[in-house]
C-alpha cells in the first residue's frame, strides 16, 4: 500500500511559524514547555505574574521571538484580552498551552474555603475560560492545538490537597469535553500529566527524607521527573504529528502509574 500524506512517515514535529501561549511559564513545568516549543520553531508568549526574565534569556538564545504578558490568571475577566493580546503581536495563535497552576496543602478536614477557591480559579476555571477564548478563535479557522497540563491526580486521589486533585481531575474531563466538541472541527485537545517531577510545588516533598524516599521507591525510573522531560510530550502534541491524537491524558511520570 502506498505511503499517504497523513501517514506516520510524513508526520512533522517542526512548529517554524507557529504561535504558542504558554501559561506559567517563567520557571518549572511552563518554562521547560516553553524552551522545548521555542527549541522546535515556535514564537512565543510567556503569561503569568512573575516575572519571566530566566525564561526570555534561554529563548534569546534559541532565537526564538517571544512576547511577555504580566497578567494574574485568577482574574478570569481579563483571559480574552490575553488571547487578543496575543494574536495581536503574532497574527494568530496556533498552540495553548494551560500550564499554570498552585497548590494549597492541608488535611479535608481543615481545608478552607479560601484554598479551595484560590486553586480552582487558576488550576481549572482560568485554564477553561482561555481555552474558550482560544477555541473561539481556532475553531473557525478550522486548526489549533490546545494542551492542559493535568497530573497524576487526575487520575489517583493524593493526600492533603483537596482543591488541587478536584481541579487535576476536573482538568482531564474537560479535555475529554472539549475534544469531543472541536476535534471534528479541527482543533486537537488533550493533556500531559507530569509525574513528580522537581518544581517548586515539590520542594517540601522532596525536602522530607521519609516521603522523598517512599515517593522515589514507586517510580519505576528511579528518579524524580527534570521538567526537560516534558518537553517531547509538548512538542508531539502542539506539532502535525498528533493532528489524529484528541481528548487523551498522556502520563509522563516515569512509570509511576504503570506500579
């Protein structure tokens, strides 16, 4: 059988002259996702409240274009004027990345509600609503690729973080929802789901030399997570090699969920 067009053999991981909004992205998880997308040809725009010069200076060195938007992303009211902002300097958006995330830490039967609502605004209903504003700007141009960074609570319960595991979860059954919506109209959503991996939301585990250990015993790898790692997963679902690919939650987590 001959070789078609959308055969594996003629799948490309290149995004020369694509734009990618990445959330979160000056440290961590958003930053690594950032260099990785910059790394295959990608222009950028980096948004969230802190200040991204560690992340602008390695996609200098890249040669990659990038745009910064200061913006506090528990403010949903203003995440249209981001997508705005962003095609405006680019000329349209192709890749969303919802990255940024918090993480309050206390036992269920002390969880305030403060916590809870910190977390869902940015961790599900901010990603939502960009992910809306994106869509509406894909979805009649007939293309765009949308990626939310899940977790391995997305899937298993954790302890002592209420609002962040309902929002992991919440985050992979609207990825689901939104591919079912706009996978025929041509725009691809899925998730990557880290596993533990060395970002600051880990200091304290991986400060604990009794959690560090059990959590290190249950990877397969035998290695926390580099958020270098995540890079070929963002790379895959942001390019016209998963142009098929819609509505999955891919682990990155070095075999954690495999135990």
């Amino acid at each position: 059988m001959p070789v078609s067009a959308a055969s594996p053999a003629a799948v490309s991981f290149d995004l020369t002259g694509r734009t990618a909004l990445v959330t979160g992205a000056n440290t961590g998880l958003g930053q690594a996702i950032a260099l990785a997308l910059g790394g295959a040809g990608a222009r950028l725009v980096l948004v969230g409240r802190s200040p991204m010069d560690e992340t602008v200076a390695a996609l200098d060195a890249l040669g990659a274009g990038h745009h910064v938007i200061r913006a506090d992303l528990a403010e949903t009211s203003g995440l249209d004027a981001i997508v705005a902002e962003a095609e405006g300097w680019s000329g349209g958006l192709d890749i969303l990345v919802n990255n940024a995330g918090i993480i309050r830490r206390a036992d269920a039967l002390d969880f305030t509600e403060a916590d809870w609502d910190a977390v869902i605004d940015v961790n599900l209903k901010s990603a939502f609503f960009l992910a809306q504003a994106a869509g509406r700007r894909m979805v009649p141009r007939g293309r765009g690729k949308i990626i939310n960074i899940a977790s391995l609570l997305s899937f298993q319960g954790g302890i002592r973080i209420a609002s962040y595991t309902a929002a992991k979860s919440g985050l992979a059954g609207l990825t689901r929802l939104l591919a079912c919506e706009w996978a025929g109209r041509g725009v691809n959503v899925n998730a990557i789901a880290p596993g533990y991996f060395e970002t600051n939301n880990t200091d304290a585990l991986r400060a604990d030399p009794d959690r560090n250990a059990a959590i290190l015993a249950r990877i397969p790898a035998g290695r926390w997570g580099d958020p270098g790692d995540l890079g070929g997963a963002a790379v895959f679902l942001a390019s016209s090699a998963s142009d098929y690919v819609h509505g999955i939650v891919l682990p990155v987590d070095g075999g954690w969920l495999a135990r």
